[in-house]
C-alpha cells in the first residue's frame, strides 16, 4: 500500500531519494534531468524539484559539477579566455 503524500526528497542525491521513495512505497518515480543552456553539469544528482501527478512522482534532477577536467568546483568562472564573453576583450570584460 502506498502512503498518501510521498516524502519530500528535494535536496536529496538522486540514489538516497530513490531508496526513500522505495521504501515508502513508491516506486513509479520519473527523472528529467535540468542544465545550463551553455554547459553541462555532471554528477553526482541532486533532486531539485518533486511533483506528484496521480500514483506517478516527477523528480527533477540536475548535477553538482561542471563538466570537463578543468572544472574549479561549483560556483567558480573558469580561467583565462573561457571565462570572458564571447568576442570581449579584457577590459570590456570589466567594464572599463
């Protein structure tokens, strides 16, 4: 028997969530994954949102990381040129 209200997991890493809803007995949980337009985020994944729609719960999921190797952790610009606007020179870039 499935509990009337799921638990909230939002905030939760996508397998800690899946365990939860498990074990409250839901089990037909749809994923759809958000990025930025520009860049793409790798794992681990976070729930950032939770609907329920009839007996089926909709997490949306997005990464913590930035992709690629040269990535400076959440929140941080990349270096040098890949972190200047498009077709700015560095004083542009600035304000100045």
């Amino acid at each position: 028997m499935r509990a009337p209200a799921p638990p909230n997991v939002v905030g939760y890493l996508l397998d800690e969530a899946r365990a939860v809803l498990a074990d409250a007995g839901w089990h037909d949980v749809e994923t759809a994954e958000t990025q930025p337009p520009r860049r793409g985020l790798t794992g681990p994944m976070r729930v950032l949102r939770q609907r329920r729609a009839g007996g089926t719960l909709s997490l949306v999921v997005s990464g913590e990381r930035a992709g690629g190797s040269d990535a400076g952790g959440p929140g941080r610009a990349p270096e040098g040129d890949a972190g200047r606007a498009a077709g700015t020179e560095p004083s542009e870039a600035k304000g100045t």
